[in-house]
C-alpha cells in the first residue's frame, strides 16, 4: 500500500450528500492494474473513523457493471480494470452512529503496467501471441459435470481476439 504521499496516492472524485468526511484514493504508485483503492470515512478530518459498507463498480464505455462480492472499503485493481473508471458508493455500516448519506468515488481509467504492455506490444508486432488461459466455473454451473475448468488458448493479432479450446 502506499505510505500516504501525494506522490503514491491519487485521490478520486468525491461526490454525494452525506455527514461524513469522506476520501477516495489509490494506493500503489499509479492508474496501473496493481494498485488499490482506498474508501475512507472519518467523524470529521483525521477523527475516528466511520466504518463504511461499498458497492463496487466499473465504468465501461457508458455502462455501469457491478463488480460483485467486494463490499469491503477496499479493492484490488485487476486486469479486468484496463481501460475502465471504478467507481464506490459508500455508505456507514452502522446507521445508529448517527451518520448517513452515500458518498460516491470515480477514478481512471487504469492502464496495463509498462511491463505488460511492452510484453503484448512485442507480440502483436510479430503478428500474433498465443497465452495459455484456464476457464473455472463456479460450483452452481458445474452441476452433473466433475470438472469445473477448461484449458484454452487465447490468440492474438492487431486484427482480432480468438479463444479457442485445447485439444
């Protein structure tokens, strides 16, 4: 995590009606998918903290997907962020407190790390890379079948995407 530098930390745009001080920000060095974002809440600033229950989503062209089963005020940027804003609504976990309201945060979009991007700029300048990629499927979608997972291989060119099944 970051130490709380403005050179390691990027704060998000704030917005909403509530009677907290709220922060949003990302830990980690930069808008790459390794860092981490952060919702905070404090009874005013640098106060107790409030604790805080948050709906994750991701800002996709104009659509809003929801990112599900994180509600902590935490979450990891992932691949599956690149190109994409996130954004939180954030509200007190407990309304007895005396708090209320929803704060929302954006910030992005990410990008992939230099590292990952020289890695695929390489292999589509040598026409096409092939990556090793495996398909889990949860326990629900997996019923009468005793293997939830699928090798495939991902092929890529700088005309098209293909997946296709090993054989």
């Amino acid at each position: 995590l970051g130490s709380g530098s403005p050179e390691e930390d990027l704060l998000g745009k704030v917005t909403g009606e509530f009677n907290y001080h709220f922060t949003f920000r990302l830990e980690g060095g930069g808008y790459f998918q390794s860092g981490v974002l952060v919702a905070a809440a404090e009874r005013a600033p640098g106060g107790l903290p409030v604790p805080l229950r948050c709906r994750w989503k991701r800002r996709v062209a104009d659509v809003m997907v929801e990112i599900p089963g994180v509600t902590s005020n935490m979450y990891q940027i992932s691949a599956d962020d690149v190109g994409t804003d996130i954004t939180v609504e954030a509200q007190p976990a407990d309304a007895d407190d005396g708090f209320f309201g929803v704060a929302s945060g954006e910030i992005g979009p990410f990008e992939l790390d230099s590292g990952t991007r020289r890695s695929l700029d390489n292999a589509l300048g040598a026409g096409e890379a092939k990556f090793s990629a495996m398909q889990c499927q949860s326990e629900d979608k997996r019923r009468g079948s005793n293997n939830g997972s699928q090798e495939l291989n991902i092929l890529v060119s700088a005309d098209s995407v293909r997946v296709a099944n090993l054989p």
